[in-house]
C-alpha cells in the first residue's frame, strides 16, 4: 500500500484556501481548527484526523480523491459518457449540452 504524502496533500489544502481567496487564519476558523494546527496541515508537518480531513473537504467543497490523490473520481469518463449519449441523439441535442458546459464554465470562472 502506498504511503499518503502529507506534503502533497497540504500543497493542495492551500492551493483551494488561495483559490478561494481566505487567509489561513479564516480557513482554520471555517473548519474549526487552530491557526497553528491549520498551518502544520498545510507544510505537511501535522498529521491529521479523519474527521478534521472530512472537515476541510466539506468547508472547501473538495473531493476527498482530490486531495488525496490530486485527481476526480471518473469526472472526464462521466462527461465524455454523458456527451457521447447526446451526440446520439443528434447534433441539436449535442450543440445544447456544449451550450450549457460552455455557460456554467463561465459562470464558474466569476466565482
């Protein structure tokens, strides 16, 4: 069994906290830590429990394969599944569901 990789792990804690543009001192309020313990979770120095992992995920709105392994759980198979369904019902089905991917990837990128 591969180790988990605390500093990969914390890496990618901070990479959501600045993404969502909060300090470390509001991120560790929002998931009901200490700034101190917050901060050792994301050098990678601390290890920490389930449920404070489960706490992160939840107050980042984040996978937890994302942040164990940096990856989705067979988002890009479920999408191409998805569009390959609509192509077969034709070009105008198709053309909406690109319509609507392109509307909410920009609506995303707002946030």
């Amino acid at each position: 069994m591969k180790e988990l990789n605390y500093v990969e792990i914390g890496r990618r804690i901070k990479k959501a906290r600045i993404n969502i543009g909060i300090s470390q001192e509001a991120a560790a309020e929002l998931c009901g830590l200490s700034p101190s313990f917050y901060s050792n979770i994301e050098r990678g120095v601390k290890i920490m429990s389930l449920n404070t992992f489960i706490s992160i995920c939840s107050a980042f709105s984040l996978s937890a394969d994302y942040l164990l392994k940096d990856s989705l759980p067979n988002s890009d198979t479920n999408i191409l599944n998805i569009l390959s369904e609509a192509k077969k019902s034709g070009r105008v089905q198709y053309e909406k569901y690109i319509k609507a991917i392109t509307a909410l990837a920009e609506v995303v990128d707002q946030l």
